[in-house]
C-alpha cells in the first residue's frame, strides 16, 4: 500500500483504518468493512448478558446492547486491553457544562470492559481535584486525578525550578490562579492584580476592576529609578538626603520575577500585556526596570523572566453557536505586539504546554501508562507494563488534538500508537475545515460523536458489537 493511499494500516493485522478528513473517504471504509466483515468481526468466544444502551437516544448515540471480545471465554479470563483511550472534554464529552449524548455511556462501557482512558484537556483554572468531582457528578462516571490532566497539570514538573523563586501567574481569575500554584508547590507567586494594586500608575486606563478590590502586597517592592537633583546645586539637605536614599538602594532589594505562567484565558488583556512587556523587557526581571540590552538588539538576552504558556488554542466550542478565541488568541497578541516593540528584531521566546505541544503528550502518556498499570492490577490483572500498544485520542479540534496525536504518533518513551478521532460535536465543522493529504491536522478518522468514535476503535481491535 502506497504512501499516497488514502487508506493505511494499523499495527494490529487485518485491521483497516483511514487517515482521511472527508466524509466520503470514512463512508468509503465503511463499505470496505461492510463487505469484508472477518477483517474487523472475528468469531465470538462468548456473549455477556451486560450490555449498555441509553434507550433514550437512537442512531450513532447507541452503543449497542452488548460487546463481545475475542480473547476470552468469561471476565476472569480477560487478557489486559493493549489499548487506551485518551478524551478531550469540552467538544467531546461536554458542552457548556451539559454531557452530550452517549458520553456517560460510553465511559461506563471501558470501566465495564477494563479499558483504560484518560481525560487531556487544554482546560484550566480550577484544581484538578475539583474539576474531575465536576466530571464525575456530571457524568456520573468514578474518575480520579490519575487519569485526569488539564493545561496546566504539567506545570508541576517545573517546580524544581522554581519552588523557591518569585513567579507571576495570569487568567481567568488572579486569586484562582495564585491559589492553584501554590497548591502545585509555588512558594511566592504574584499576579498582575498584585502589580496594579501596588503601583496604579503602571497601567494609567480603566481596568475591568477597581484595585482595592483585588491584588495581595507584593512580597517586595518594585524598583523606582532615582531622583533627578533639584534645578539649584545648594538646594536643601532634605533633597540631598532623598537622593542619598535612592542611591543606596540595591536591585537585589527588589521585587524579581523570575517566570511568567498563563494559567487559562486571561479576562484582563491590556493590563496583563503591560505587564508582561515591562518584564519581557526588564533587567533580569526586576520589576521596573529596563535592560540597556535592549537598545542593542539583544531582547530577552538579560535574564528576563520565562514565559509559559499552558496551552496554545486559538478557538474553542462555547454556548455561542460560532467558535470563541481562546488563550491562543491571547499568546498570538503578545506576539504580535513584541513584533512592533522590537521592530521585528526577534521572535518572542516561549513555551507553550497543552495540546498540541509534545511536552504534554509526553506528560500524559506516562500518565496514562501509570494509570493503566495500577486500574488495571486492582482489577484483578498481573503485571501490565509495558503492555500499551496504541491509544485513541478522541477530540474536536484539529488544530490541538488531532495534530497532537498525529505528531506524537510513535515517537514517545514507549513507542506507542497514537490514532486520531476527529468528532463533530464541538469545534470541527466540515463545512468549514477542509485540511489536504498530509496536512498534521488531517485526523485518521472522523466520527459524528464520542460513541461512533469509541464503537469505531472497538471495531479496530477487534470486537463485535450486537
């Protein structure tokens, strides 16, 4: 089979999938299965009394009346599933907060069946505690923080770096996002609340708040640069002794940020980006100051603060009947901003987590393989490491799941397959979207809803629905 093949073949022998975008061409291989069913139906072993179906929907929201695998003869005989899924939320399993159709049934029927999954979502602003006791009650599903991560879960592994160090932290909400760091193990984080409310004068425009009513003390103060001598040169002691005061003041004695997080979407855009561009800018990331490095092209080249980014989504599926700009939208202005303030001298240094980026794949994965590992021995298995040989991510969004899953495809610690299921229930659109043969966005399949998508994987291993 070509290269140039529409059609490509899984790890697994005598399993047909498609890396097609259209419609037409997941139709295609729906005729190509339908016409050889042994390729994907292997004769049952067994049928399980247990079935799920939510008689409440029809059509692609049924998942069947039961499953037959074709490993073994009873539950006590199941081999441990080679296979995971891995989910976007909002698009997928929710919208605005509702559960689309089938996705409660759907989770229930892998916990049934011992299949393992994880939740990636590009999401954030809440403790992952929190948000997964959102999910279970929503989806009146039995998940943990184990097999749940949002954008900024793997911000943990930076606090080796910086536990001890001073750390600026924006979105959604400042207190949110401040309490969500120190949670993570951040011993001094500030907002641009903080800034504000310290020094007004450092953003002269209406804010969406007034400053008393947010903002904590900062932990030390921000850097003034001296007074200037008054006009005559036998001016008062008092003006000497104000200039003496300043003059032994030490940059050290100041408020330093050492790193700058985006913990979700921001609300505040024009104060956090004053903000940002006074440290991208500074000296060593003082708050105040500015580095002579600059007026010699040498931007970001004075230890200014990091900057991080906890996902990069430019839309994403809201209530609104069309997409909402999300933190990506907010990344793509301070970039274009830097761009004039540096007359395009440099690209703005950053790094970004969340999906698509790799950092995150990597994070979930190994989660996703400790997770499999420890469910699946509490469910009666042996030893299961290293048994993980291929993972669905079901997702909405080309631009962050699809392209995720197709760039990390195989080329993780454990070599695992990664299939992308592109669905249509959030920020895809046919009609819309049209991505060519090659294109990193371009899933492997595309599904109408969670449920054809996991009935679609199922069929892909192997089993039989009834």
């Amino acid at each position: 089979m070509g290269a140039s093949s529409s059609l490509r073949l899984l790890t697994r022998p005598g399993v047909v999938s498609c890396r097609s975008l259209s419609r037409s061409s997941t139709f295609a291989t729906a005729a190509l299965i339908k016409r050889a069913p042994s390729l994907l139906r292997p004769p049952p072993s067994v049928v399980f009394n247990r079935g799920f179906k939510d008689d409440s929907f029809s059509g692609s929201t049924t998942l069947g009346r039961r499953w037959i695998r074709p490993d073994a003869s009873s539950p006590s005989e199941w081999e441990a599933p080679s296979f995971a899924f891995a989910f976007d939320i909002d698009g997928v399993l929710l919208h605005e907060a509702v559960p689309l159709p089938g996705a409660s049934q759907t989770l229930k029927l892998l916990d049934y069946y011992h299949i393992p999954f994880i939740l990636l979502t590009n999401g954030g602003g809440k403790f992952e505690v929190d948000r997964v006791k959102e999910l279970n009650e929503k989806l009146h599903a039995n998940m943990t923080t184990d097999n749940f991560c949002q954008s900024h879960t793997p911000f943990q592994e930076l606090l080796p770096l910086y536990r001890d160090k001073t750390i600026l932290v924006t979105g959604s909400d400042y207190e949110k996002c401040r309490e969500i760091m120190e949670g993570y193990g951040f011993k001094s984080v500030v907002t641009p609340g903080d800034i504000f409310r310290a020094k007004p004068e450092v953003f002269p425009f209406e804010t969406v708040d007034r400053p008393e009513r947010f903002g904590k003390p900062l932990p030390k103060p921000m850097w003034e640069p001296p007074k200037k001598k008054g006009k005559h040169e036998n001016e008062g002691v008092e003006g000497k002794e104000e200039e003496g005061e300043q003059e032994e003041k030490k940059l050290e004695d100041h408020l330093k940020i050492d790193a700058m997080f985006v913990l979700n979407d921001p609300r505040d855009w024009a104060l956090d980006v004053q903000v940002f561009m006074d440290l991208l800018q500074s000296k060593e990331g003082y708050v105040g100051t500015y580095s002579e490095e600059n007026n010699r092209g040498n931007w970001q080249g004075d230890g200014q603060p990091k900057l991080y980014f906890s996902n990069s989504d430019l839309i994403w599926a809201a209530k609104y009947h069309l997409p909402r700009v999300g933190q990506g939208a907010f990344q793509h202005a301070l970039v274009g901003i830097w761009r004039e303030i540096t007359e395009g001298g440099r690209e703005l240094e950053r790094v970004s987590f969340g999906k698509p980026h790799r950092e995150t794949y990597e994070y979930a994965e190994e989660m996703l393989v400790r997770h499999r590992g420890e469910w699946l021995r509490s469910k009666g298995y042996g030893d299961v490491e290293g048994g993980l040989k291929r993972v669905y991510m079901v997702g909405d969004n080309p631009e962050s799941d699809i392209a995720g899953a197709n760039g990390y495809d195989g080329k993780g610690r454990y070599g695992t397959e990664w299939v992308s299921l592109l669905v249509e229930t959030g920020v895809f659109n046919s009609t819309r979207m049209n991505f060519v043969e090659g294109d990193p966005r371009k899933a492997d399949v595309i599904n109408m809803d969670v449920v054809e998508a996991v009935k679609w994987a199922l069929r892909n291993e192997g089993w039989r629905d009834e």
